[in-house]
C-alpha cells in the first residue's frame, strides 16, 4: 500500500490543476466559491479567499481552512493566522492540532454549502469519492471531521467469497502468527492478520450465516457483523471507502454507498442515514495459528491466493504503526486511565458495552465479572490478544492450567466456539466481543459503555 504522504502529495498535484466550477450568485454560493480558491493554484486567489474571510469574519469557514491546511503546501503561515484570527485562539500549526481543536468546538458549524465544497474538492483526488459526499448528503457525524485516509475509494480492497484452504495446506503460516478465528454452526475459519491488514474487510458466509469482518488496523478492532438485516432482500456487501472519522475506518456498502462508522456498525451518511439500522454482532477470537488449530482442527484458513498482489510477509504494512505509541490520523482520546493505543477487550452485547483492559489477562487469566445486568465469565490470554466472554449467570469458574479448560465446582468445562460445555452437555453461551485500541473505545462508547478496573 502506498504511504499516505506520499498519496497526499499526488493529491496536491491533482489540486494544481483545479478550477473553480460556476456557482451562481447566493451568499451560499459565494461562501463556497471562495473556499474552493482556498486551494488554488493562484497564490493570488488563495490570498484574496483567505482575506475575504477573515474580512468576513464568521467562524463558519475554520472547518474550510482547516481543509485548506492539509491541502495547501503554500501559505500555510497565513492560513494559521486566519485560523486564529476566526478562532480567537492558537491551536498549533499543523493540520492534526487543528483538526483536534475542530473535534472539541462542536459549537462550530460550517457554513452553507460546505458539503458541496468538502465533496469537489476530494473529487480532485478520486472521482469516485463522489458517491460518497455530495451536496445535501444525508449524515449524523459532522461531515468537516470526515478526514481522507491517504487511500482511493477500494484502494483498500475487501476479500469477497475469498479463498480457503484446508488447514494442512496452510504450510505459509508459523504456530505463533496470528489469525481472526470465527466459527458459526461448527464451520471454523481462521483469517491472518498478515492478509487481512492488506485488506481490511472480508464478506464471507460462514456456517449458512452471511458476515463481514471489519478490520480498523488504525484502531486495532477487528469486529464480526451479520449483513442480513430485516426488510432487506440481500446481505450487505462492504467495502472500504478511503476515508476515516476520528481514525476509525469508513466503510461503505455497495447496494447504497451509505458511509458506515466501523465501530458502531451503523449508516452515518449517505442514503441510509437515519435508517435505524444496526448491525449485529458475532463473536471474532484473535488467537496464534497454534492455539487456534489446536482448538479448531477441522478449520479452513485463508489462501495467499487473495487475487490481489500484496507482500503478505508478517509486519507488512502497518508494523511501524502498531510498534508506536503516537496515532496515524487526529483523535481525541481521555488518557487518565489507559493510554491510547492500549488494548481492550470489548463487549459488544445490547445494553451491556464494557470494556477490559487486556493487562488484566496478563499470563492467562480467567475473571469472573457483570457488564450491566449481565453476570459472565471472561477467559483470555494477553499474550495473543485472545479473551473469549461468556455468559454465566453469577457462577464462578476457575482457570485449571489449560486453555481450553474450566472448573465450576470441581466439574471440568471445556471453553468452545460458541459455548462453555459442562458435565451432561450443559450450555453456557458466549457473548459478542472483540480487541481495540483505548482510543477508539473510548470515543465511541466511552459516554455510555463500563470500563473494568484492576480487581475482578
């Protein structure tokens, strides 16, 4: 994949060549014409939109500028200064502060027409971003915090129906790599990260059950959704749009070219705004190839056969990102209990959204704990980032030095797929989760989700 700078600077070329299509006369129109200048060629343009606005004097246009900012290689001093002369204070001279800034001044509204500035000026870096932002777009995040990922619409590309193998044809993979492991109705599949940080997205059907896997490696959270939603006559496809919110991936579905938020699993612009629509949930384990095998025997796995060429060695391409503390793209993020880029476990169950830090499975551990009214049981090992969660009713199992082991009482359960397994066949069903980043949590459920302590 290409580095994101080296994208934006091909973006900036593209911009070179920009002009400014006719608006007509309307304030709205006017507004936006100048905005557009912001970006052209022209130093002359650029300087008198930037006058013209501060002479204006709304601060309206600061989510414009700040567009400006990461686009414009010249006269950056002056956008700054008419940034802060709108703002009324110094937030830092770069795009990633500003940005920043803009997330906590929710107060700010762009002006009128700013959909249709946002939306011609990403259609000089693909056109086929069109489809996504136009004017009068439906949404319910702010659309000025809808920032480019450095990518083209796909430039990302989703695993559709891609290729298994039998487990022993798997010879390109070593016992401590680690895969997405998912077993509906008793069929096991082990999808590698190393191929899935490539791509981001599968669309799949897995025990009879249509899925999407939906990867945010700038988030760390790799979360499973049922595409079948009810008065729908197909499952969702979904694809990567290329653009982030809050350094969260934006997908989108291929039926409507609605922006879906990754993390909530819901339509946040587009046609399907507002549409009630919330994906559902299916448990994901990430596991090392060994432990998952060991568990899953029967499992098929994904073939380096993707149809894509890539370098599908371990590390590639985001080794760099995940050995750094610092985030790729702005956020923000409540530092006072985790730092950003620490992993949790995330419980993702109607009503129930809490979230364990994953030191707290530091050697493998087991906690016995509630999320809401729910009483469960948590099995996990921080080691390979693997935590399962169980439902169990205030009954409180033991570790017995085996991974696929409990005790309750002196009885022995095994930890499967989809359930603790006690004496006589006994049932106790696991419950939806999966692994983030603190920061992406955070931000999405911070307000409303629990958070566990030290002591369970």
């Amino acid at each position: 994949m290409p580095k994101p700078h080296t994208l934006i600077a091909a973006a900036l070329i593209a911009l070179v060549s920009y002009s400014v299509p006719a608006l007509g006369a309307s304030p709205a129109a006017q507004t936006q014409k100048f905005a557009l200048e912001l970006v052209s060629p022209l130093q002359s343009k650029r300087l008198a939109a930037l006058d013209w606005f501060k002479t204006r004097g709304k601060k309206d246009a600061i989510p414009a500028l700040i567009q400006a900012l990461r686009f414009t290689q010249s006269n950056r001093r002056e956008i700054i200064g008419a940034l802060e002369a709108l703002a009324g204070e110094s937030a830092g001279d770069n795009w990633h502060q500003w940005m920043l800034w803009q997330e906590k001044h929710t107060e700010v509204k762009p002006f009128a027409g700013f959909a249709g500035f946002k939306a011609a000026l990403y259609a000089r870096i693909d056109p086929a971003f069109s489809v996504f932002l136009h004017a009068g777009v439906k949404h319910e995040i702010r659309l000025e915090e809808i920032a480019w990922g450095g990518v083209v619409k796909d430039g990302i590309p989703a695993l559709t129906n891609p290729k298994l193998l039998p487990a022993r044809e798997a010879g390109y993979l070593t016992g401590d790599e680690l895969v997405f492991g998912v077993s509906i109705n008793g069929d096991a599949r082990a999808y590698p990260l190393r191929i899935l940080d490539w791509h981001e997205m599968f669309n799949d059907v897995i025990g009879g059950v249509p899925v999407s896997l939906a990867y945010c490696t700038l988030c760390g959270s790799g979360i499973l959704f049922e595409t079948t939603v009810k008065g729908r006559e197909k499952p969702f496809v979904f694809g990567s749009s290329g653009f982030l919110y809050r350094s969260n991936k934006l997908m989108y579905d291929t039926a409507t070219n609605s922006l879906w938020n990754q993390f909530t699993g819901r339509p946040v612009v587009g046609k399907l705004t507002g549409s009630g629509i919330e994906l559902k949930t299916r448990p994901v384990t990430i596991a090392s190839w060994a432990e998952w095998l060991k568990s899953n025997p029967g499992t098929k796995v994904l073939s380096l056969d993707t149809g894509f060429s890539r370098d599908y060695r371990p590390g590639k391409p985001y080794a760099n990102y995940f050995n750094s503390a610092k985030l790729m793209f702005p956020a923000l993020v409540d530092e006072t209990r985790l730092k950003a880029k620490d992993y949790v476990f995330a419980l993702r169950s109607s009503g129930a959204d809490k979230a364990w830090p994953l030191s707290l499975f530091a050697n493998g551990r087991v906690i016995n704990d509630t999320a809401g009214i729910i009483s469960l049981t948590l099995i996990g090992n921080a080691a390979t980032r693997t935590v399962r969660a169980y439902r169990t009713g205030g009954q409180k199992f033991r570790i017995t030095g085996s991974t696929d082991r409990l005790t309750l009482d002196g009885e022995s359960w095994k930890v499967t797929e989809d359930a603790l397994v006690g004496p006589g066949g006994k049932k106790l069903h696991r419950l939806p989760g999966h692994i983030a980043y603190w920061f992406a949590w955070n931000g999405y459920l911070g307000k409303s989700g629990e958070v566990a302590g030290a002591e369970n």
